[in-house]
C-alpha cells in the first residue's frame, strides 16, 4: 500500500467516526494557525448532558513538515485509543523551521494550551450544546517531533495544560542529547548544499504552518543524514529546545509519561531515547516513566492495534492516570 492510499483510508476513517471543525488558536502575521477537532460522531444524535476526556496529538516531521494531522502518521492505535475512550480528540498546527526559529514553535505550544483552557468549552457547546470536555481528564500524544512537543508540554508548560499523562512515540529530539543528529565524520557536501539552498531561500516572516509528506522530504532527510536539523531548528542562546533547560524548568512533579521507541530508529536514535528516560529519571526521582522498546524502526508502530500486547499494556498503564 503506497502513502497515498494509507493516508485516504486513514482519513476515512476519522471522517466514519468524528465531525471536524477547524479553529484558529492564534495568528500570527496575517496567518491564522488552526487546530482540528474532532469529535466523536456518538454525541452527534445525544441531547442529554454529556462529558468526554479529551486527547490532544502533535503531528510529527522534525518541527520541519508535517500537518494537523498527517493522515500517514497518526498510527492505528492511537486512532484506536482516541475512537474506544469515546474522547474529544484535537490536533493542533504550528508554526514550521527554518521559516520559524524552533525556539518560537514552543511559544505556539503554549499559546494553544493557554486557548484550549479558556476557549475549548464554548468551541464544543456552539457545536454540541450538551456536551462539555472534561479538561480534568486530559493527555497528550505525538509521534516524532510530536512526541517532542507533547514532552515539551509536560516540562515547560503543564501549569497550563493540566496534562494528565504523556505518550511520546520516538520523541528524542532534545538539542543536548549526545546521540541526537550527530554530524557523520565524513559529511556528504551534496546534502549539506540542499539544506543551504532552502534555507537560503527562506523569506524571513514567512509562516509555514502545513506541509504534508513528501512535502520538503529532501531538505528533511538530507538534514537528518548530514547532521543539520539544529541548523534547520536555528538560534537557541537559551537553550530552550534542550533536556536540561526543560527538567530546570519542570514543574516538581510531572505527569505520568508513556516513552515508546524502536530500537533500529534511523532517525531519532535509540540512544536518545535511553538517555533522555535515564535523565528523567535521574533529575526528577519522583517521575513515572515506562519506557517500551520495540523492533523495528522510525515509525515502526505505524499498524499496531489495540489488540497488540505491548500497546495494550502501555495503554492501561496511561488510562490509569488519563482516565481516573
């Protein structure tokens, strides 16, 4: 099954199972930045009072592509998840490097917690005047970059966003993690000139919000190869985008967190992974943390079920926290 196909049946499905609705979170130069809804079809036709958990996905793409959501990879299981916990289950855009120095995509993160807290409420009842989400059971998932960010969430922002619990697919792409991106010992000049001629090109004030796969698939992988994402990520005096910066500014207990890893990943390294959960542990004793490691590669969980013992067993370990 090529890209295409796998992305139509994906999007099928979302459409059988939940109505979309499209909001702007927040603007920025004239560009409105959007988070989908999607809500689940089974209050469609209820019209007494109702709740429903609410399960927010980052989409992947290295902060560099990616869409809200890339029907690609929104893996069956958390579909699966969002779908059987009859959740209100939201995707949030944002703003996309080296268009937008990284550092600043975490500033959209924030805003979008900040907008679901004081505008989710209203946004659900115009919908559906009975329905209420329950921002007292509320999680986070992403795969890739979007692992990073729901991470990132937990770390630096969950005064706002009140998460309950974390999943985080491959997400190791903390700046400080020694195996993060390393530069190969003998780079491939051609791939170092197609990460220059894009960023050359870039317009600065451009907001890029949106690029599904194979959308800038060169540029990404040929920064992935050569060692160049922090390039594409741009200037980071604070440090904000590494570990450190974010266990400093952790509030003392963090949510319980799902880390999930492959251990012949490609592209987010395995070693990443193992020392971002060795590090969590370390500097914050209290964390929960469950670290599953699987076969395969980035994405290799890409048509695991429910049904699937190792997911099965993560899952009940986040509901545990998500759903009391």
């Amino acid at each position: 099954m090529d890209y295409l196909e796998k992305g139509k049946i994906v999007e099928a499905e979302l459409q059988a199972r939940f109505d979309r609705v499209n909001v702007t979170y927040k603007t920025v130069n004239n560009t409105p930045i959007e988070t989908a809804i999607f809500i689940p079809k089974t209050f469609s036709s209820r019209t007494e009072p109702a709740t429903a958990p609410v399960l927010v996905h980052f989409h992947g793409g290295g902060l560099v592509t990616g869409s809200n959501p890339d029907f690609l990879f929104l893996v069956d299981w958390v579909r699966e998840l969002a779908h059987s916990t009859n959740a209100i289950f939201i995707s949030p855009a944002y703003r996309l490097a080296p268009e937008t120095p990284a550092v600043d995509i975490l500033d959209d993160i924030a805003d979008f917690w900040t907008w679901l807290h004081a505008d989710l409420p209203a946004t659900i009842r115009s919908l559906h005047p009975h329905l209420t989400p329950d921002l007292s059971r509320l999680a986070a998932v992403g795969e890739s970059a979007g692992g990073y960010l729901a991470l990132q969430s937990a770390f630096l922002f969950n005064r706002t966003a009140k998460l309950r619990a974390i999943i985080a697919q491959y997400p190791a792409l903390h700046t400080d993690l020694a195996a993060f991106n390393p530069r190969p010992a003998k780079p491939d000049p051609a791939l170092d000139a197609v990460v220059a001629e894009y960023v050359k090109g870039v317009v600065p004030g451009t907001v890029r919000t949106s690029t599904a796969w194979p959308g800038l698939a060169e540029t990404n992988i040929a920064a992935l190869t050569n060692g160049l994402m922090r390039r594409l990520f741009g200037a980071d005096a604070e440090g904000r985008l590494t570990l450190g910066y974010a266990l400093r500014k952790a509030e003392e207990v963090l949510p319980p967190v799902w880390v999930v890893q492959g251990d012949e990943d490609e592209l987010v390294a395995k070693g990443a992974a193992d020392e971002l959960v060795e590090r969590v542990r370390a500097e914050r004793p209290g964390a929960v943390v469950k670290y599953t490691v699987r076969p395969g590669g980035h994405g290799f969980d890409g048509e695991n079920t429910l049904a699937d013992g190792w997911v099965a067993e993560g899952v009940e370990f986040v509901k545990g926290y998500w759903l009391a």
